[in-house]
C-alpha cells in the first residue's frame, strides 16, 4: 500500500468558508492527480484556520491525522512543531497570510530545507 503525507498549515487569522474550499480543493487536487492508496494528513492542532480544516478534511475522508501540538506555549515551542510537520510532511498546503510572516512562513521555509524538491501549494 502506498502513503503520501500531506501538510496542512496556515495561519488562525484565515479562518473563513472560503479559505476552507481553497484547501479543500487544493488537497482534492493532490489526492487526484497522486493515484496513492492512502492519504496521511499532517497537521499542527490549533482550534482555528488551516488545522481545523485538516481536522474536518480527515474527518471527511476516513483518513489518518498526524497531530502535533505545541509542547508549551512559547514561540520556541511552535517553531519545534513546525519543524516536526515539516519533516513529516510529502507535500505541504500552506493557507499563508498576505504578509507572509510567522509560523506559516516558518513551516513552509523548514519544509524547503527538508525537501529541496518538494512541493509546497499555497492558498
């Protein structure tokens, strides 16, 4: 059986129906053209945005979740987290915010240093 772990990161502020489509489709759009057996969804667990969707994306789809929540409630401890989802990530959804600055942006960087090839979708 085939994986592909897929990150869903982006930012609390985006946290509206249609920043839940823009990463509904892009994740339906990465699931269709993969043609791999099971989809892992790779996530950081805060109560809004982007990892809530990935919460309700595997809800929907029957479909495993890595969770990682912050060890604390530091900057250092949401950076740790961010390294892990970029790490375990195959492919990283980012709902990044216009100014292109904190934890999102901190993922996407870490994703890049792990995955030089790697493709990162941003909505």
């Amino acid at each position: 059986m085939s994986e592909i772990k897929i990150g869903i990161v982006g930012s609390r502020r985006r946290d509206t129906t249609t920043d839940f489509k823009a990463v509904w489709n892009a994740y339906d759009e990465i699931v269709q053209r993969s043609k791999i057996d099971y989809h892992t969804i790779v996530s950081g667990g805060a109560y809004k945005g982007a990892d809530r969707f990935a919460v309700d994306i595997a809800r929907d789809q029957g479909g495993k979740m890595i969770t990682y929540f912050p060890y604390g409630h530091n900057v250092e401890d949401y950076y740790a987290r961010n390294t892990l989802i970029a790490q375990e990530s195959d492919i990283l959804i980012a709902c990044v915010n216009r100014d292109r600055r904190g934890g999102t942006e901190n993922t996407v960087t870490k994703f890049h240093l792990y995955h030089p090839d790697g493709e990162v979708v941003l909505v």
